[in-house]
C-alpha cells in the first residue's frame, strides 16, 4: 500500500492535540517474525460473565475493519503463532505442537470475527469453542493455559485495530465499536471452551471414580471367595487327618517290633500333626477374616501356657537338633484369655524360631512380670532379619526372601498378632540384623490377684 500524502491543515486551524502513541503495523507475510514478550493482558475471566454483551458494539459498524482482518487473517496467524511459541511458559511449547494443532480453531474463529464486524450471523461460534476446549483439554491443557492463549490472540487482534486507526481506515467510534465486537465474540469462544473444558474434565472424573468403584467391588468379592476357598480347603483337608491319625496310633499298638516299622509311623504321626496345625492356621485365618473367629476370655496361668507350646514343639526342635530352653514364670503369672489361643500364639513364635534356627542353634524361651503386663520372650540364634524386613514378618502370606526350603504358609505369625491383639496385648519383633538372631516378645496384660 503506498503511503498517502499528510493533508494540509487549514489556515488558522489550531495543531491537533497529540494522540496516543502508535504501533507499528502488523509485519508483512515475507518479513521474519519478531519475538515479542507476554503482552500482560489481564485475565480474560473478568469478562467471561454469561450473557455480558457491550449495547454500544454494534454489528456492521466495523465494515472497513472486518475488511482488513479479512485480508490478514493468515498474518494474524502467525504472528499469534509467534508470540505463543516464544513463551516457554506455553502448552504449545512443551508439547511441540504442529500449526495445524496449536491453531486448532482460530483459522475458524476468525471468520467469525470477521462476519460479526460485518454484521452477520455468528451462529457456530460456541460450538467451535466448544470443541477447541475439548481439543485442548485431551492435550492436557489447564484452565490457565486456555485464558492464556486466547490472550494472546486477544492482543493480536488489537494490533491489528491499532494499525487500522494508523492507516486511518475508520472513525474512532466505529474503531471502538469493532474493538468491542472482537473482544465479545473472543470471550463468548473462550466461554464455550472452558465449558467444554469442564464438562469433559468432570466425565473423566467419573469415569475414573467408576472404574475405581468397579475394581474395589471386584477386588472385595475376590477377597471374599479367597476366604470361602481357604474355608473349604481347610475343612476338606482336615477331614482325612483325624483317621490317618488313629490308623497311626492303632499300627503303633498292634504293629510288629520292626524298628522300621516304628520309624514309619513316628513319620507319619509327627507329619500328620504339622499338616493338622497348617490346616488349623489356615481355619482360623478364614475365620479371622469372616470375623467369626470366637474367643472364650478367662483368667490363664501362663505357666500352662508355657508349658503347653513346650510339648507341641519339643519334637520338631529334637528332631532338627536345635537345642529349646524354657523357663517359665518365677512364682503365679495369670492373663485374661483363651487358654487354646494363648498357647497357639506362643506356639507359633516358637515354631518360628525353630524354623529360622539352624541345627545345633538354641531357642530360649522365658515368661515373667514387667509392671503390669506378663511379658513372654521368645530369642533364638538363627539367621536373624534385616532392618527392612522387620516391619512386614507379621504380614499374611509374608517369607523372608531367604526362607526357602523352611516350608510354612507365612500366617502363623500373622494368626500370633492377630490373637495377641484380640486379647489385649500386643507382639513386636527384634534383631541386629542378618546373623544376629531374633527376639519376638508378646505382652499380655496381667490379672493382679485380688
């Protein structure tokens, strides 16, 4: 465009008071695009209220303009391009977006611009704002980002009505009509987005919580079949145990005086008994979980308590050469529990030291009164257990890594917590470390004589 002789002020004619400061003109296609920083415009949300339309913006008087952002929609483009790719605090930047994706809608909006200046129907508008705030929200953009962008197009736009009032292509009133026009139909888009935006961020909500709720029903039902499976095996399993039992004892009375013989069915008892009380732990992990797990509270000696989980694991400690000492409470030591329960708990931490103590190791287990608890301490000089997994050995289904070999099902220190707790005490376990051997100590509270 060739630049137009300044015109002549009439004689006498007072000199035009300055007026605001002009900008340059947006660059043409062929020059290189400057960087330009963030233009600072206020958040675009202030004037996203619904239904906000300027009563002085009206359509049609932007004519000139709507001519001018017509002919350089593809300027506007890339200037907006350049202003959002030189901001690294942009989506478009991380993401590394292609023209077409960063565009997305503005090629669209501004036709709509450019009808609305000339007064015609805007109708899609919404409905392709609506889609670029689905489109960007699938990008991962954030409400922020949007109002952002928008702004900067925003700005754009003003350039371009700046460089029309420098070219004096239009009054100052249709100019302001036409600059009210663009930032209307700018923020009905932006609303339409961030509805969008909303709306598809609220169903991925949902859908999430759906599938959340979905998989803690099926996990909750597989649990509950799990407990009904070890319910079944374990009462399927014990069936056969009582006659293997008594068959053994009948072929140790009436059997011959072969040594072999005896040996077999000193097998087969011992064998039978081990498989009796995984089958009993597994039961009674079953009803722990079913909470039908019932407990007969009475006071107990611990003294008997002692002794009972002595005579369950005398045998296994003989027969692997590790040595068992116990010494039970100096003088009366009562709790308050279940006599059967009490026994088991000491019987499993037993039984677990014994496992974890290699042949010719020691085992020593010792009960007495510490203030108001009766306090049972079961050492053993074992593999010990490192610092990382101290906190997890009362886990169900939990082994040592290096528990292979050792054979257990990993519940019946789980069952020994469970039971303590259940009665009022509580179980804690210690070691040095790996080599060092262990210490479980389980606390009951006392029952003081009256």
């Amino acid at each position: 465009m060739a630049a137009s002789a300044p015109r002549a002020r009439p004689p006498g004619a007072a000199a035009a008071a300055p007026g605001p400061p002009r900008r340059a003109p947006l660059a043409p296609e062929t020059r290189p695009a400057r960087t330009l920083p963030p233009t600072g415009l206020p958040p675009l949300a202030a004037t996203c209220q619904p239904g906000a339309v300027h009563d002085d913006a009206s359509p049609g008087r932007g004519r000139a303009l709507a001519e001018r952002l017509d002919r350089r929609r593809r300027a506007c483009l890339e200037a907006w391009r350049t202003r959002a790719r030189c901001d690294p605090r942009q989506p478009c930047v991380r993401l590394a977006l292609d023209d077409a994706s960063l565009d997305d809608h503005l090629p669209a909006l501004l036709v709509h611009l450019v009808a609305g200046l000339r007064g015609e129907p805007t109708d899609g508008l919404e409905a392709e704002g609506a889609a670029h705030g689905e489109q960007r929200r699938a990008l991962r953009y954030g409400v922020g980002d949007l109002v952002d962008e928008l702004g900067l197009f925003r700005q754009v736009l003003l350039d371009v009505v700046d460089d029309a009032r420098t070219a004096g292509m239009a009054s100052e009133d249709e100019l302001a009509s036409g600059r009210r026009v663009l930032l209307d139909l700018c923020d009905r888009s932006l609303r339409a987005s961030l509805v969008r935006w909303d709306e598809v961020t609220q169903a991925e909500r949902d859908a999430a919580l759906a599938r959340l709720h979905d998989s803690h029903a099926r996990l909750t039902e597989a649990n509950e079949n799990k407990d009904r499976f070890l319910a079944v095996l374990s009462h399927e399993l014990r069936n056969p145990l009582s006659p293997i039992l008594t068959a053994a004892a009948a072929l140790k009375q009436f059997g011959g005086d072969d040594p072999r013989a005896a040996r077999a069915r000193e097998i087969i008892e011992r064998q039978t008994r081990q498989l009796t009380r995984l089958v009993d732990d597994l039961l009674d992990v079953s009803r722990v979980a079913q909470g039908k797990l019932i407990l007969r509270h009475e006071p107990v000696g611990v003294a008997s308590v002692v002794r009972l989980a002595e005579e369950t694991c005398r045998p296994p400690a003989d027969a692997k050469g590790v040595q068992l000492d116990v010494a039970p409470p100096p003088g009366r030591l009562d709790v308050h529990g279940d006599p059967v329960r009490l026994a088991q708990v000491l019987t499993n931490v037993v039984g677990n030291a014994i496992k974890f103590t290699p042949k010719g190791g020691r085992v020593t287990v010792s009960a007495a009164p510490e203030g108001d608890d009766a306090v049972l301490r079961v050492r053993d000089t074992g593999i010990g257990i490192d610092a990382a997994t101290l906190p997890r050995i009362f886990e169900l289904f939990w082994q040592a890594s290096d528990a292979g070999g050792r054979g257990g099902l990993g519940i019946g220190l789980m069952l020994a917590r469970t039971l303590t707790e259940l009665q009022g005490g509580r179980i804690d376990a210690h070691s040095e470390g790996p080599g060092s051997g262990a210490e479980i100590v389980v606390r009951l509270p006392r029952v003081r004589d009256a």
